[in-house]
C-alpha cells in the first residue's frame, strides 16, 4: 500500500505551485482547482481517502498509508462535506425527532430524520432543550417548515412545543416504541412491589411462567393446567398486568380514531378494580397525549420503525469506530453522510 500511496502523492507535483506576494496577505501559495483543501494533496485523493473512511477507522487507513491521524480526518471531512453538498437539503414531508448521547453526564444532540428519503436530515443543538428544537427549524426555513405534514417523536414535552410553534402544518406522531417504553416500566414496578410481598418459595412464579399464562388452555398438559391454577391462585395481580399488557398492542392495529378511543377507554375500566397505581398512571399520560396516539389511526400515517432502530444502530457504530475522538463536527458529518450514496 506505500507505493499506492507514494503515486497518489505525486500527483501534487504536476500543479507546480507558486508562491506569490499579495500587498494585503502577504507571501501566499496560489491556488488550484484539482487540490483539496489540504495544500498537499488532491481532490483525487481526498476521495479516495473519503471512501476507505465509510467504512475503516481513520487509525486503520493512517496506518495503511502511513499518515498521520489528523491529516485523514481533514481529507475525509472534505469528502463528506462534498457529499452533503451535492445531495443538499429536501423539503421533508415527515421527520422523525430523537435525541442522541455523545458523552456521559447527560450530554445529548437532536438528530432530525427524513423519513421519506430515510437518511438524516439535521444533527446539532447544544441539549434537548426547546431552544435546540428551535434551531433546526430556523435552519430548515419557514417554507420547508410549512410543508411538513407528520413530525414523529417521543413525549419529551419540548419536542412537542417547539414543532407546534414552527411547523404549524404538521401532525404530531407519538412513537410507539417509547409508548411501550413507560408501559415496561410501569410493569416493572408492579413486578418489584409483587416480588417484595411474596416470600420463600412462591418467588418462582415471577418470572418464567409468560409462556403458561398466554397459552390456551385446551393445549396445556397435566402438568401446564396445575401450573396455570397455581400462578393464578398465587399471584393473580401480576398475571392481570401481563395480560393488560399484552391486550394494550391493540390499540395500534385500528383504522378508526372512534374506535381506538372506544377500546382504550374499556382498556381503562378494567383498571378499576385492581390496584394497580402504575397503570393507572400510565392511562392518565395516554389520555394527556391521546392526539399523538390518534395520528397513528390514519393510514397514511403508520410508518415504520425499522428507519430509525437502524438509524440509531449506525449511529452507535459510529461513536464507537470514532472512539476517543472529541471532534463534534467530523461525527456530525459522518451521521449526516451515514445514508448518502458514495461518489
């Protein structure tokens, strides 16, 4: 690889640079329209170096040439910013709003998705505040903004407020999966107060009896009947909170606003008699945020989760190939040309 890359470097030698003397800067080198922004080397082989950085750490492609570590992060910055500038900025239909952690000690950036086109859209902000929020949509223009029609987030409150203000047009989506998220840890409490109440060994029935719960009676053996009796009989206020749970899933498969809203509120009334504090704190946030749910009834609404777990999942990739590395730009670049074709 050192004689790829001595012949790659001597392709700078055929510009001949000068060095001038400018009344207002001073001795300077002239410029060229081949090189990069490196003075050293060319586009050609900025490029170069930007492709091999898709998908090798800057250590390993150092190495390889024989380079030192900063000289191929500034080669391969300008190749994704080549990248970015090419593809520019869409008018985003439907976005997706999600935070990201970059370091420990709650230090987090808003990462803005377009969901059509499935690749990042925006990534900055200082925290997850409302302010940040902000910034992107100062970013993104009043008449991008104006064109929205879906925003897709979490229940993080200023998310919510800050794209009611400035994108006037857009249905908010709460997602399911961070629905599903308070709904675990509602159970989770449920589960630790149960397991705190039993004693010796009647523990056993906490965890690995899902599968005799949920399954029909008529396909239970002896044995499976005698359990199923016994886990009612032992915990019954646990085993209904499975099965709510499991019935709550429900309430995403309706085409219907009316509907949904029928199922959730008998959902409700079966909460009555059961003492579960944790659920009935969870219906009350449902309720608070019924419009981010009733979105999901409309069928052209029911996008798919798969964008933003893989989104997520390249992101965690990144941080790790860059690990030790404090240059908040270069990973800002390398989420945004994450989903950009290579040139």
């Amino acid at each position: 690889m050192r004689d790829l890359s001595c012949g790659l470097l001597q392709i700078h030698l055929e510009f001949e640079l000068r060095r001038v003397s400018c009344p207002h800067c001073g001795v300077t080198r002239e410029k060229r329209d081949g090189l990069a922004d490196h003075p050293f080397y060319t586009k050609r082989f900025a490029d170069y170096v930007g492709r091999r950085g898709r998908d090798s750490t800057i250590k390993a492609i150092a190495e390889e040439l024989d380079w030192d570590g900063k000289t191929v992060k500034d080669l391969d910055k300008q190749y994704m910013r080549e990248q970015w500038r090419r593809v520019g900025c869409p008018t985003p239909r439907v976005i997706g709003l999600d935070e990201v952690s970059i370091r420990k000690g709650h230090t987090y950036r808003i990462v803005v998705s377009d969901w059509r086109r499935r690749r990042p859209l925006w990534f900055g902000g200082r925290d997850r505040s409302e302010a940040s929020m902000e910034q992107f949509y100062t970013w993104l223009g009043p008449k991008k903004c104006a064109r929205i029609r879906l925003a897709v987030m979490d229940l993080w409150k200023p998310f919510r407020t800050a794209t009611a203000r400035r994108a006037r047009n857009a249905a908010v989506l709460f997602d399911k999966f961070h629905i599903m998220r308070h709904w675990g840890e509602a159970l989770d409490h449920v589960r630790q107060s149960e397991y705190a109440r039993l004693t010796g060994s009647k523990r056993r029935f906490i965890k690995g009896q899902k599968y005799t719960l949920l399954s029909n009676r008529e396909n239970l053996d002896l044995e499976g009947r005698r359990a199923l009796k016994e886990l009612l009989r032992v915990n019954r206020r646990l085993q209904v909170a499975y099965l709510l749970k499991e019935s709550f899933g429900q309430l995403w498969d309706y085409q219907r606003e009316g509907w949904a809203w029928r199922f959730f509120q008998n959902w409700k009334a079966a909460l009555k008699w059961q003492r579960l504090e944790p659920y009935q704190k969870f219906a009350r946030l449902i309720e608070e945020h019924w419009d981010g749910l009733a979105a999901f009834c409309q069928p052209e609404n029911k996008v798919s989760r798969g964008f933003v777990e893989g989104l997520n999942h390249k992101i965690r990739v990144i941080q790790r190939r860059a690990y030790g590395l404090r240059d908040e730009e270069y990973l800002r670049l390398k989420i945004l040309t994450c989903r950009l074709p290579a040139f």
